[in-house]
C-alpha cells in the first residue's frame, strides 16, 4: 500500500489497512478537526478559507459534493479534482489553492505541509484550511456535518440534512448501510478468497434487498424529508452499475433491477445541483483502473445509463425539504 512514513512518500509502507484473511479492512482517517459556526472557534467558518480535494470516482468525496453543492457552497468552498490515483504518488492535482501548478502536484505534500512527520494514507476529501496550511478533516461523514451546519450564517441556506428529531433514525441507517453497502461493495472487490466474496456479496444484496422494501412506503430512508443518510447511500447507488456490478462483481443484480432504488437513484440525481457532481464517464474509468480487480485496465463500453429519465417517487408524501 503506498503511503507516507514520517512525512515521506512511500510505495509500499506497513499497512493498518490490509487484507485480513482474505477481507478486506478500511483504516480510519485520521484528520478530525471541525470548522464551527462560533468565531472564536480553532477553524471559524470564513467564505473562501477551507478548499476541498477530491476525486470523481471517490464515493467519500462524492458525499462532500453533493452536500455543498445542497448547501449553497460551492461559491464559498473552492473544489480541486483529482487528475489521477494511478501514479506513483497517488492523488495528484493540476491546481490548487495558489492556482493551477505547472506540474502535476501531488495530495501528499499537502499532508506533508499539516504534519511534517505524518505517517499513514492520503485520502480522498481532503478539507485545507489556507491561513493555517493545515488540515481541517480528511473524514467524509464528518465534513458533511460541518456543512450542514457552520456555515448558514454566510449562506443564509436552511436546508437541515441533520435534524435533531430524525437523528436516531439518520444514525441507525447509516449504521446499516455503511458496513453493508457503501463499504460492502469494497469487501466485496476486494476479497481475495472466494469465502470472503461470497460473505461480502452475500451481505450486500441482503441489504440493498432491505433498503428496497423499505423504500416501498417511504420516499426517503428517515421518512418524508430527505436527510445525509440518503445521500451516503446515493454516491454508492450512482457508482453501482457503471462500477461496482462489473469490475468489484457485485453482480446478482444491478440498481436498474430493483423498482424501488432505481427510481430513487433517478430522484436523488435530478435534485438541483447533484448532477454536477457526477461524471459517469470518469467514474467507470476511475473503477475499472484499478489493476488489483482489473489488471488489462479496459473500460467496458456499457452499460448506457440514463438518470435523467422520470421517476416515480412523487406517489410517496414528503417533498424532502426540511429548514433548521
């Protein structure tokens, strides 16, 4: 696995994150700042100060997207997209917060400027913070919060994805999917015995089999009102037939087969702005270049995938809105 060791970029580093009999296992981030509202705060929210690295593949990245792009911060939160992970130094970026580089720049040395002994991954968001050249989070489930939150001030944007009422029923969705689904679908790639694949694909279908009955009566996971957990759900949902079903075999359906989550997917990708945030194109090319579960590198001409078609989601009550 490449990496860092005390700052320096390695090709191959002693893994925390490995393959453990065959399963796959995902190391934690370790950047957990957070920009807060209070203007005493270590990181104030401020328009223009914190700058996002991410890639179109990265379903992590995807959900900061989505959420800034909802939350009315896309003018205020600079977003730099990754050229590429198959380098020798992975991430790499051809702009940056002192403008576009001329060469490509490395994610790295970013991490490198925050801790100059940093040992462990460069992950995908990378949230900077430019008056202290430092990282604020590189946690996706906990950079969503912090734009949920902290910056209404600024925007005025009262959408809540979070809402103290919906809360318990938020977490316990996001409990269930994570492990089986927007993490499944790695367990699943990944395993490298056929006792671990059959665990992992067995667990992924079970869920999203679960996921579809219950969207059946519900138009969205917490009820009526659109929350974060849908859209954790939505960047693995996306990436499922053009990615997952084919290179990660997650193969016993695809999304379109299923009547409830395909029309879902379809109504999740028609909210003003997500759209943007996709590019299924790359997306594919992002999955099916990765040598240890494609080694020929080919990207498939299919599927054709069409997410702008109708959906049927309107049946069900709730419009998905709710302000703090």
């Amino acid at each position: 696995m490449s990496g860092m060791v005390d700052g320096r970029w390695v090709t191959s580093m002693p893994a925390a994150e490995e393959i453990k009999g065959g399963r796959f296992v995902r190391m934690d981030s370790l950047f957990r700042d957070a920009v807060s509202a209070d203007p005493d705060a270590k990181y104030p929210a401020e328009a223009g100060r914190y700058h996002l690295f991410v890639a179109w593949g990265c379903p992590w990245a995807a959900r900061t997207l989505a959420v800034r792009a909802l939350k009315g911060l896309t003018g205020l939160i600079p977003a730099y997209y990754a050229l590429s992970a198959f380098g020798g130094e992975g991430w790499t970026y051809d702009d940056g917060p002192n403008g576009p580089v001329p060469e490509t720049y490395p994610l790295h040395r970013y991490y490198s400027k925050a801790v100059p002994d940093y040992t462990g991954k460069v992950t995908v968001p990378t949230l900077w913070d430019t008056q202290t050249n430092s990282i604020v989070s590189n946690e996706s489930s906990e950079i969503i919060r912090m734009f949920n939150k902290a910056f209404d001030g600024l925007t005025g944007n009262r959408l809540d994805l979070y809402p103290d009422d919906l809360r318990p029923e938020i977490d316990r969705w996001n409990d269930y999917i994570y492990p089986r689904i927007n993490n499944g679908v790695y367990r699943t790639g990944f395993a490298t015995t056929q006792e671990a694949y059959d665990e992992a694909v067995g667990v992924l279908f079970d869920a999203l089999d679960t996921v579809d009955a219950h969207l059946a009566t519900n138009r969205y996971l917490a009820g009526d009102a659109c929350t974060e957990a849908d859209w954790r759900l939505f960047c693995t949902l996306v990436r499922f037939d053009i990615g997952y079903h084919g290179a990660f075999k997650c193969n016993l359906r695809r999304i379109e087969d299923y009547p409830q989550l395909s029309n879902y997917l379809r109504e999740l990708y028609q909210w003003p702005g997500i759209a943007d945030t996709v590019w299924l194109e790359r997306i594919k090319a992002d999955y099916y270049g990765l040598t240890n579960v494609n080694p020929s590198r080919i990207v498939p001409a299919g599927p054709i995938v069409d997410l702008t078609g109708p959906h049927d989601r309107g049946r069900l009550a709730g419009k998905g809105i709710r302000e703090k």
